[in-house]
C-alpha cells in the first residue's frame, strides 16, 4: 500500500498561491467589472437624472420669473430651421419650471398646436377668430393637458385665408397686439410662432412683440434670407413699434461631426455675440418623432440631449429675462413676484 503523506497524493508541494481558494481570487480579479447600477457615472444614470431635471416633478426646481411680460416671436422667413420645435419646447421647459407661459399658433399649417396635443381641426376657436373676428383670448387659449400653466392659442386651416381678409381692416398689423391685451390672466412668457414668411400675419407678430427669437440652423445658407427679416424689423421697430428688439438668437439641428456646423457656429456668433444662447439644440431623431405623439421633447424622451438643450437654452432665456427692469404701467409688471 503507497503511502500518503502530506505532500498530496503524488508527493509534491502545493504552491502557496495555487489553492482553490487562491485560484478563484484570482480568476475573479480577471473578470470584468459588473457595473453598479446605482453608478452616477453610467449613461443610464446620466439619463435619468436628466430627465428629472427636465421634468422637475417634484415642482423644486424654479427658472427665475421675468420682472414684465415677455412676449417674443420667434421667427424666419426659411423653413425647416427648428422654428415651430423651437417654441414647443422653449415654452414646455419654462412652464414645467415654474412660469406661466402662452403659445400662440400664428402658422395656418397649426404644427405648434400639434406639438402641444391641442385640438385644432376646422370650426375650433382659433387665433383665425381672434385676429380677424376679434375674438377674446380668454375664450379661445387652451390649457395644454399635462403642463402645469402652459396655455395655447391654436391655428386652423382657417387662418391661411386671414392675410387677404386683413387687407382693407383698419389698423391690421395691430390685430393680435389688440387680442393679446385682452387676455385677463397673469402670464410671464408669450411666445408667438410665426409662418416661415414676411407676410401680415409675421408683421402682425411682430408688432405685438417686444422681443424677436431667431432659430437659425447649423447648415448650408443658414444666413440666407436674415438680412431681409432684420431689414423688416428694423421698418417695423421705426413705423409702428419702437420696443422691438433681436434678443436672442438659438442655434439649431448642430451635427457635432461635421466641421460645417462648427463654421456656422463660430460665423453667427461673431456677427451675432452676446444675443447667441450658449446652448446648442444637436440634430436629433427624437427630437424629430415627439411632434408625431403630440408632445414635445421635454415629455417624449426628457433624458435625451435634445431635451437637455432645449433645458438649457429656456434656463438661459430664463435668467437673461430675470435681469429686466420692470416697465411702468405694464398690467402684468409684478408677474414675476
């Protein structure tokens, strides 16, 4: 019978690191890390914190309210810029964080009503009505289902027809400015989204604004076309209101691979300096279905970066807006307070 001794039954030593236990450690060290779930650090994480501050649902997260009524229009002549994706979601941002915000829906194709989930077929109380008919805001804004104090003038097909009916009117580019002041509520932001045109409806727009946004793209002839929109501005500011001013210019669909975009950048910024938000709106697929829900980003996706950007260009716009003095007589001067 072989003796068994306490080298192990084939008489040799054991190597101090080579026991079972030894071994597992060290097949587990070489095993990749399982990521924490709970890691800040992981794009999951990065997301839903994100999208938290997007939505704020706990209500704890306030954008500074404007000392006066802002009322803006957001506007250019050039389609597919972001215009109308622009005002959705500008306005979205700014009512989920705490300020009290009015759409009104100046494009007869009614996207930005679409954008808001708000009903505007034909025979529904329009900004037709209000512009033409002279219809109250009071009777035609409608609060948009799920954001706390958003509210939306919408647009019917109506409205295509509205610019040959305002010819022989009577003071006709001061219709809207005449139905906005008939609004009784509080508001802080009014953002008017125009037609991609410079037709009455626009100067109607205009006229009833204090301040202009304009979205420009990050493409080819991103600049084309501003100069005559800057040129009627400047008309209007001279003949029939005095207050109006380029305020804010947000660059739009940023393709951050191409070096394009980085030109455009650089080029409307130094021609354009401070009024430029430092926010940038990325090219975004999900920013491109949202409308096709009838929502905007900010609720579609809310940890996206395109709703991240929006975030920041309506905080931005938000602060900026915080800074005004308020305006003597204005009815609504303490809507900040």
């Amino acid at each position: 019978m072989r003796k068994t001794t306490s080298r192990g039954r084939t008489g040799r030593h054991l190597a101090p690191d080579a026991t079972p236990s030894a071994k597992q450690a060290k097949a587990e060290a070489a095993l990749p890390k399982q990521p924490d779930p709970l890691d800040d650090d992981l794009p999951l994480a990065r997301e839903a914190q994100r999208a938290v501050r997007v939505l704020n649902p706990s209500g704890s997260v306030t954008m500074p309210r404007p000392p006066r009524r802002r009322v803006f229009a957001v506007a250019n002549q050039k389609g597919g810029v972001g215009k109308t994706t622009s005002t959705v979601n500008l306005a979205v941002a700014l009512a989920l964080h705490g300020n009290r915000v009015m759409v009104v829906d100046l494009d007869p194709q009614g996207n930005a009503s679409t954008g808001l989930g708000v009903e505007h077929g034909a025979g529904t109380p329009s900004v037709y009505e209000a512009v033409v008919e002279g219809m109250s805001l009071d009777e035609i804004a409608t609060p948009v289902e799920g954001i706390p104090s958003l509210y939306c003038v919408p647009a019917t097909i109506d409205l295509a027809g509205a610019e040959v009916e305002l010819v022989n009117v009577v003071a006709r580019e001061a219709r809207l400015q005449k139905s906005i002041a008939t609004f009784s509520g509080e508001l802080d932001y009014i953002l008017i989204d125009c037609p991609p045109s410079l037709g009455l409806l626009t100067v109607n727009a205009l006229v009833a604004a204090e301040e202009v946004l304009i979205p420009i793209q990050c493409e080819y002839y991103a600049l084309e076309g501003l100069g005559q929109l800057l040129r009627n501005i400047e008309l209007i500011k001279a003949h029939l209101n005095a207050r109006l001013r380029v305020s804010t210019i947000l660059l739009t669909m940023y393709d951050k691979r191409t070096k394009l975009a980085d030109q455009v950048e650089q080029e409307v910024r130094g021609h354009f300096s401070e009024i430029v938000l430092d926010a940038v709106v990325p090219r975004s697929v999900r920013v491109s279905e949202a409308p096709g829900y009838g929502q905007s980003i900010m609720t579609y996706d809310p940890g996206s970066r395109g709703a991240t950007s929006y975030f920041e260009a309506a905080e931005e716009i938000a602060r900026r807006g915080a800074k005004l003095s308020p305006r003597r007589g204005d009815k609504d001067q303490k809507g900040g307070n």
